[in-house]
C-alpha cells in the first residue's frame, strides 16, 4: 500500500479542519497516511512511536525549537530545520520503512521538506492568510518561509482564490475546494441584495462580531448566522459558548444585525455536521 505523509501545525485532536479532510480522503482513496501534528517545545519532547488512530491513519508528533510565529530571522529558520529534521524523518523512515510515495504539506514554513525528502514528491496546500496572521506588527518574517515554500515544492494549491493569486507571484497555484461537488463559481458580491451573513467554520478563541457587523451594512430585519464547532480550552462548552456570544454580541434589540446561533445550543469539537441539524439558538 501507498504511503503519504501529511505535515501540519495541527494537532489531530482539535476540531476536524481541511487537515483532518485531506487525511480521510486519501486513507479513503487507498493510502496509509501519516498526520505529522503539532510539536512539542524541546523540554517537552518525548520521542513516542505512530499512534494508528483510525483506520489506516497514524499520528506522530515531532518537536519544535522556536515557534513559528516568532522565528523573525532566517537564522531561525535554519536553527529549526536543523533540529527538527532529523526527527521528522526518523519518525517517517520508522513509520514508511523508507521513502514515503508523497508528503502532503500544510505548513507555510515547510521548505526544509524538500532537503529532507528530496525525491519524494511535495505537495503543498496553503490553508490560510498566513501572512495576514502575523501575531507581530511586521509579517516579512512569514513572506519568508512562504515564499520558499511554495518555490521549492512540486505542487503548489490553495483554498480560496485571493490566495491563489497572492501565491501565483511565486508559483503556479491551483485552486483546491476539496468541500465542494460542483465547479467553483465566485460569488455575487453585491451586499445590498444580501438579508443573511452565514459564517460556516470552527472558532477558537473568538468571533470579531463588530467587524463582521461593520461587513455586513445590513437593514434592520438582516440576520448574521454562524454555524460553528468550538474547541474551549478547558471551559465547559455551553458555559463558553453562550457567555460568548452574549458578551459580544449584546441586546439584539440595539444593534442592525441580529446575531443568531445556527446548530445545538452546546458547542461540539466533533465534526460540523454534528452542528447542522438547523435548530435554532438566540443569544441576546
């Protein structure tokens, strides 16, 4: 059987996202895959064997050296392939008995990938405004890496098609919507025939309410629906979800936009059909 290898910032047990997607359809289509999550800091780190967690899904975690987000020289960036490396492919080389057919990549500061598995093909898919993203008040640091990236890999997709034109300035990008069934079609971007904003994706820590209100320049009557799966770092899940939104969203009654929760009242880190059953839940 095949073998791929997926790389992530992810950890398997959040909230299924487009990792998580990728990972069961091409264990569907017949591989082994492999979800490289999220490592740990080097005093963490404890070398651990492929966990199998579904079916013809293994998980593995490396470490990190220094955090993505706060490598803002290239020396750091080399200080992190350096030590990681060598892990990630004695993990993969253990798990694959030798070379894997493909890795599948999600991170933007996977460039090192193509010195440590150079004939293995390398498939990246940028998921996200990385650059955009930027927890610092510069996000050259970030161009960087995603620049290298996706210069040094074999293929090159992306998931919405302002993305797909940022990268095509260093790649020939595709766009990839692995969500959808029939061909793409770009929206009607005219907000004035708009009654309804619908938000359809996992929250973290927070909605910017006041910004998607400033977005959506609704009449009085227009309703904003979110459809959501959370995961809540430690607070139970109704009690967070629910002063949440009541925290942000504040008297309906006052504000043009109604803020409205689509889905079961409880917030759920299982996947978002679990959320879809079209009950309906104010939070004023």
């Amino acid at each position: 059987m095949e073998s791929i290898v997926l790389f992530t910032h992810t950890s398997w047990e959040e909230a299924p996202r487009i990792r998580h997607q990728v990972a069961r359809l091409l264990r569907d289509f017949g591989y082994r895959v492999l979800f490289i999550e999220r490592g740990d800091n080097v005093f963490k780190y404890r070398a651990s064997q492929p966990r199998e967690v579904e079916a013809d899904i293994w998980v593995a975690r490396p470490l990190r050296a220094v955090h993505h987000q706060l490598r803002v020289a290239p020396v750091l960036n080399h200080l992190e392939a350096f030590v990681v490396a060598p892990v990630v492919r004695s993990i993969v080389d253990q798990w694959a008995c030798g070379v894997p057919d493909a890795i599948v990549n999600f991170a933007h500061d996977g460039w090192w990938l193509r010195e440590a598995f150079p004939s293995t093909r390398l498939v990246t898919i940028i998921h996200d405004d990385f650059e955009a993203q930027s927890r610092l008040p510069f996000h050259g640091h970030i161009t960087w890496t995603l620049k290298r990236t996706c210069m040094l890999s074999d293929d090159v997709f992306a998931v919405s098609v302002p993305l797909q034109h940022r990268l095509q300035q260093w790649c020939s990008a595709k766009l990839f919507l692995p969500w959808t069934i029939d061909r793409y079609v770009s929206p009607n971007t005219d907000m004035a025939s708009k009654d309804i904003l619908m938000f359809w994706g996992t929250v973290d820590n927070a909605l910017d309410l006041a910004m998607i209100q400033q977005s959506f320049t609704a009449e009085a009557g227009s309703s904003i629906a979110i459809c959501w799966s959370h995961s809540n770092r430690g607070r139970p899940k109704d009690d967070y979800c629910k002063s949440r939104f009541s925290d942000e969203c504040g008297d309906s009654s006052a504000s043009p936009a109604k803020c409205a929760s689509y889905g079961p009242c409880a917030c759920s880190d299982t996947s978002l059909s679990s959320n879809s059953s079209g009950q309906r839940c104010d939070v004023s």
